[in-house]
C-alpha cells in the first residue's frame, strides 16, 4: 500500500472560518486526538500571529505524540530585512517544532499588485528564508499560495517559484488552489506536469471549497502524483472551507487502496469529526460523508428491506469501519422489515407474520397524515409499540396542570403547577423555568421523583418546534420533538397539537413513560 501523508490544517486555516474558535485546551486536546487518529503533520498556527499561538507552542512539549510532527506556519521574511533579522522567521524557529510551514507567492499578479515587488525579488525571498531554515535543521514545507492561478497566467514563472524552493532545499512543494476555484480537470493536468517535471521531491495538495469540488480537487491530485494531502476535520475554513479530512482519508484509503492512517485508527474518524464540532460550538453536519448521522440511514421500506438482506445492497463501507453506524428509520414509508426489526428489541420472540405489525404499519400512515414525525421520534414510536403488545401500563396520571408566563423582568419567564397520581398517591409541585415547557419539565420531574428517584438520571437536551401549516396562524397544528439523555443512550419523542403547550406535553410524557418502560422491560429480561 503505497503511503499517503495527511497535513493537518485545522487549528490554523480551519480557525479562519467563520464562527470557528478554539481555546488553548482545545486545542491541545485536538491535536492529542488528531494523532491518535494517526494523522502525520499538525499545523499547529502561527506564532507570530497572537499570544495564544505563542503559548500553545510553548506547552506543546507537555503532549506525548504517536504519530505526528507538530508544524509552525508562516510567511517568507519581509522585502527590505534580512532573513536572520526577521521577527516572523524568529517567530518559526522559537517554535521549536520540527516542521516548518511557510507561504509565497507563486501568482505573478499578487506579487506585482499585492506585494508591490519584483518577480526576482519574490523568488528572492522565498528562496532565503527556505535555506535559512534549513540551515537549522528543519524540515521546510513550501506552501505556493494561489499556485494553480498562478500556473494558468503564467506558467514559466509560478513553475520558475517551485524550482527556486527545491533548489534551497524545501522537502516539500505545497500546490495551492487557495481560490478554491480550479475544477478538478485543471487539477489533475497541472499536478501530473508539476510531478513530472520536478522529480524527487514530496508534492501535497491544498484545496479550498469555492466552487464544491475541494475533496474531489485532492483525490485528482493524489492520483496525479501529489503524496501528502492538506486539509480540515469537517471542511472548516474560510468562505466555503477546506478540503474535508474526513471524506478524503477513507477515499484514498477504502477506495483506493493507498496506506492513509492506520486500519484501527479510521475508526475514530467519526468520534473525531463529533468532538471537534463540539469544541467548535457548531452543529455538525448530518450529511457528511462517512462520517454524518445520515451518511448510513435509510427510510424507503424497499431500501431498508434489502439492507437488513445484505448491506451492501445500499451501502458501499461498512459503517463501523469509520466508526459510524446504521440507522432505519421508521416513518410511512419503512414498510413491515422496519417494523420487525424494531419489535424484535422489544419482543424477540414476534412473528415476522404477525397482524400486530399490519396494525402498527397503518398507525404510522395515519398518525404521519395527522403530522406526526415517527423517523426523529423513535422513543415514541417504540412506546406505540409497547402499547399495541399489552407491554404498557401509565406510569402516572395527570390531575392537573397550570402554565403561567411571566413578563421579562426576573430570570426566570415562566412557572407551572403539576398535580400528579401514582398508584392512588397524589402529588403536587411547582417549579419556575426559561418557558413554559422548561417549567413544565421541572414541575413533572420534580413531583415524579419521590416515586421514581432513578428519573433523576434523565434530562432534556433539545427541544424542536416545527409549525405544519404557517396558513392557520395561531391557530396552526404544531410538532415538538423532545431529545432526552440518561448519559449513556439518547432518544426522541414526538408530540402534535394546535397547542403547542399541550404538544410539549405529550412529549415530555412520552420522553419519561419510555424511559420508565423501557429500564422495566429490560430490568426484567435480566
């Protein structure tokens, strides 16, 4: 398998997206995960650029590394300083990694209408401040920005750039889309002359997003002869991204064969791609390739038939190769083997023949046609079934409730009092909240607890309001989906109304009478 080097761009070039942020333990904590992932280069930032990149540098050498090389990026040193007098160069070797990552310009136009300089002085400079850092032992990478425009309005001197680099020692020529606007035809017949004509040295890849095609712009490239590719876990990075890690590591490694990061280590591709979302602040993408919630789901009944047949009906990897998994979702359409496969959870010993699941199919059409939503609300849709096999038994009655909203003057905008029963056993509490569905969530757990103190393990984490017809006005029928958590599973409940208060309601009831149900049925089986 031949090998493939990953550079790591995200703690720099992934930064500059927007909404894209990370505090110093974040990102000591990404890089630890981005090496155990077995990526071979860590751009790391700039330490000429801010005193975080500055410090991050500096506690670097805390973290013991499997697999990668930590890189300080920066630019060539400034027209009119010498090299050993330039404080960004300084900036580079202060860094003490063992990677140096530096910039210039290959695009004739930016360096006569950016820089204000000389073609000979352009190629000048990068040509110093390369040998100056290899003459302190480092392994110099050369970043042609805008190397692709460059070749295609003049090729004599963005290719005359790349020579003057090798010639001062770099170890290895960086091909630039940095517009992100090249299509991956051009990539690929600019990439296989650059091999061809500059042989015996390292040519990566850097793609950016403009026009959609960066993962496709890399994969050309690779298989024109680039062999390291650089990019971003999850595609972060200024305008439309960078070449995503994601989709491009398990490309060249599950189609193509090529020795990318380490069998076991792809399946934490997945993990990865959630955790640096979730440093982030930013919801993930559910679609993305590979690594997406969606990247292995299915709702047709025909598709979901045939998966649980043979995968490979309709999925081209085995999920967990990358750490994903598969899911079906049951909605109108799933048809009877969805049906089956999630009452066999509940009883194993159900016919595949069995009226139950005819009964439940029909259920679904109707509820579906009355607005409900059964493919994000699998903890309700399971209880539907715990009903319709005799399994379910209320785990409390309501008496009464009362939802009271208050004007924005205090902290808390709402209160609600809740009179329950269980068993004959009354209670009655109150609890202020952020909204009234906040308020009614307290006041219910607060007077189930003394009759169910293992619900104390449980909380809501999302709440979804979807208006169905925006014609009625207020009047109009309205679905909630509530996402609850014990810390160890998650799972979804659904209520429709035209109230949106008694909407909340039927699916904070189901949220807790699933959980309930559900630790009883398994408790039993144990």
């Amino acid at each position: 398998m031949e090998k493939i080097f990953v550079y790591d761009t995200t703690l720099r070039d992934g930064t500059q997206g927007e909404g894209v942020a990370f505090s110093l333990d974040d990102k000591l904590k990404i890089i630890k995960m981005l090496d155990d992932l077995g990526i071979n280069y860590i751009e790391a930032g700039t330490p000429a650029s801010n005193p975080k990149d500055r410090e991050l540098f500096e506690r670097i050498s805390e973290l013991e590394l499997k697999h990668a090389k930590i890189v300080a990026f920066g630019s060539t040193h400034r027209f009119g300083t010498d090299v050993k007098d330039d404080a960004g160069v300084a900036a580079l070797l202060g860094a003490k990694t063992p990677v140096v990552a530096i910039f210039g310009k290959s695009w004739d136009l930016h360096v006569n209408e950016v820089l204000h300089a000389s073609l000979e002085e352009n190629i000048s400079v990068i040509r110093n401040t390369i040998a100056y850092l290899k003459s302190h032992d480092k392994e110099v990478i050369f970043d042609a920005e805008h190397f692709f425009d460059g070749f295609k309005n003049n090729k004599e001197y963005a290719m005359k750039v790349l020579l003057a680099a090798k010639e001062a020692g770099a170890d290895t020529l960086c091909l630039c889309d940095t517009n992100g606007a090249t299509l991956p035809d051009k990539i690929a017949e600019i990439t296989k002359e650059v091999v061809e004509s500059i042989p015996d040295i390292t040519i990566a890849i850097h793609c950016h997003n403009d026009v959609g095609v960066a993962v496709g712009n890399t994969l050309m490239a690779v298989f024109s002869g680039a062999r390291q590719v650089q990019g971003t876990i999850n595609g972060f990075g200024e305008r439309c991204g960078n070449a995503n890690l994601c989709t491009i590591i398990p490309n060249l490694q599950l189609k193509r064969g090529y020795c990318v990061v380490p069998v076991e280590d792809l399946k934490k591709l997945k993990s990865v791609s959630r955790r640096i979302y979730e440093l982030a602040n930013i919801v993930p993408d559910e679609r993305k390739p590979y690594v997406g919630n969606m990247a292995f789901t299915h709702k047709a009944g025909m598709h979901i038939d045939a998966v649980l047949k043979n995968p490979v009906t309709f999925e081209h990897i085995k999920p967990e190769t990358v750490g994903n998994e598969r899911r079906l979702l049951m909605s109108e359409m799933s048809g009877r083997a969805m049906i089956y496969e999630i009452i066999k959870k509940i009883n194993p010993d159900i016919s595949k023949d069995s009226e139950i699941i005819t009964e439940l199919l029909q259920d679904v059409k109707k509820l579906e046609n009355e607005g409900y939503q059964f493919e994000g609300a699998e903890g309700s849709f399971e209880l539907m079934i715990m009903k319709k096999l005799g399994y379910y038994k209320p785990q409390f009655e309501l008496e009464q409730f009362k939802v009271i909203s208050i004007a924005p003057t205090t902290t808390k905008t709402a209160s609600a009092m809740i009179k329950i029963s269980v068993d004959g056993n009354y209670e009655i509490t109150a609890a202020e909240g952020d909204g009234p569905v906040n308020a009614l969530d307290k006041a219910l757990r607060k007077a189930l607890y003394r009759f169910y103190p293992e619900l104390k393990a449980s909380r809501l984490i999302d709440f979804k309001v979807r208006v169905l017809d925006g014609m009625a006005g207020t009047a109009a029928l309205t679905r909630v989906l509530i996402e609850t958590t014990d810390g160890k599973s998650n799972w979804n409940t659904v209520g429709v109304s035209e109230d949106i208060i008694e909407a909340s309601w039927q699916g904070l009831v189901d949220s807790i009478e699933y959980y309930l149900l559900d630790k009883k049925i398994k408790g039993e089986r144990e």
